[in-house]
C-alpha cells in the first residue's frame, strides 16, 4: 500500500455538459471513484465551515473559487476514499487551479475527458434540472458560461497539445453518450 499509482481522469465540460451524469454510470462500471468539485464546495458550505459564506458568494456569482480550498476538498476526499482511481469532475477550471494541483499533489491526468455541447443545449439541461442550486438561474448560468469559455476551455487546450484529450459528442441523449465513453474507459481494464 502507499506506493500503488493513482490514476486520475479530470471530467471537464462546460455547465450542464453532463458530466455528473457520465461519472455516475463510470464509477457503476469501471471502478472509480467520482469526486465533484462543485459537490464538494456544495458540501463544505452545509457543514458551516468558516469559508462556507465566500464560497456560497462565488458559487452564485459563478466565479472560481480559490485553488488551495478546492485542492484542500479533492485531496481529504481522495485519501478519505481508500480507493487508488479518480474521476476529478469539474476540476481544474482555469491555469491556475491546474498547475496548482499538479504542484500540490505530483499527479499527471491520466487523460481528460472533455464533454462538447452546445451553449443551448446546455443551458436548457440547466434551467430544467430544478434540483435548487442557487448558481441554476439565468443571471448565473450566463455568468458560469462566460468563465468556461475564457477560463475553463484554455485549460482543455493545454491538455488537447499534450494529446491527452478523449473528447466526445455530449449533445446526443445520455444512454448514446456513455457508449462513447465506455470505449474510452474500456482499454484501462485490460
Ligand atoms: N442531462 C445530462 N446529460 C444529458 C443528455 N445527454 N441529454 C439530456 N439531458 C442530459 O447534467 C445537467 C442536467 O442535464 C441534468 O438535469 C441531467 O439530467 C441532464 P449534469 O450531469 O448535472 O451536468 P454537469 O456537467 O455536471 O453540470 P453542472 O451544473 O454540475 O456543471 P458545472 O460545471 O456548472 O457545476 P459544478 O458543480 O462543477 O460547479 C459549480 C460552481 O462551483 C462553479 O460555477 C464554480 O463557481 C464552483 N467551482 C469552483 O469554484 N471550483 C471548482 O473546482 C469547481 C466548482
Ligand atoms: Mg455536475
């Protein structure tokens, strides 16, 4: 134990892309563990950690809240988790929370796996889902597209030139998108 390599895929795709979606059908057939970002802050807010209120703040302002207290998040679950595979969803958001990670924890992405759809498409998804997150209104939703685009998708770029993006067509309905995924996934197994 301690010296088995830990393999990481970050899950990134733009609000509503459907990334929690996919990560749970991974975890049911691959073996990994699913670690939210957002979750994670979502949850850090409830427990009435001292951050909680800055956190809660950006979240609705859909602003990228600080590196050290998401890397913070994502390094207690991972050890808490006991398991060696990881699926980083919704992290690293801009070049910063990146090198950060890659800084703080020695770990390289084993690839990225980007989900592409359209800012419609997505938008819909969100202003549909009604399960009472304070960042799925309109105002917000505008704001969390603009940070993808400017912050989020030159994070992408730079995994893209070292050839470690699996990208695929997240515009389709859920069953289809996750036969592309599973192509992806399927080779780790052997
Ligand atoms: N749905 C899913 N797939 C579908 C399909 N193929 N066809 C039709 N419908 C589909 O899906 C969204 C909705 O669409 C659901 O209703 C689903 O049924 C349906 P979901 O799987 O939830 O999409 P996801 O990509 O996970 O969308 P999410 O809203 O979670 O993405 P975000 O990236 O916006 O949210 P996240 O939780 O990652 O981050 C929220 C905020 O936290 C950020 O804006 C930021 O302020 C903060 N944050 C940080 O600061 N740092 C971090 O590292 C992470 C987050
Ligand atoms: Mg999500």
């Amino acid at each position: 134990p301690g010296d088995k390599k830990i393999i990481v895929v970050f899950v990134l795709g733009g609000p509503g892309s459907g990334k929690g979606t996919q990560c749970t059908r991974i975890v049911e057939n691959f073996g990994f563990t699913h670690l939210s970002a957002g979750d994670l802050l979502r949850a850090e807010i409830k427990s009435g950690s001292e951050n909680g209120t800055m956190i809660s703040n950006m979240i609705k302002e859909g602003k990228i809240v600080p590196s050290e207290v998401t890397i913070n998040l994502l390094q207690k679950a991972m050890l808490e988790s006991g398991n060696d595979k990881f699926l980083i969803d919704g992290f690293p958001r801009n070049e910063e929370n990146r090198a950060a990670f890659e800084n703080v924890t020695k770990i390289e992405p084993e690839f990225v796996l980007f989900f592409d759809c359209p800012e419609e498409e997505m938008e819909q998804r969100l202003l549909s889902r009604n399960q009472g997150r304070d960042d799925d209104n309109i105002q917000t939703i505008r704001k969390r597209f603009r940070v993808f685009v400017e912050s989020s998708l030159p994070v992408v770029e730079y995994y893209d030139m070292k050839g470690k993006v699996q990208k695929v067509d997240a515009l389709k309905p859920i069953d289809e998108v996750f036969e592309s995924v599973k192509a992806i996934f399927a080779p780790l197994n052997r």
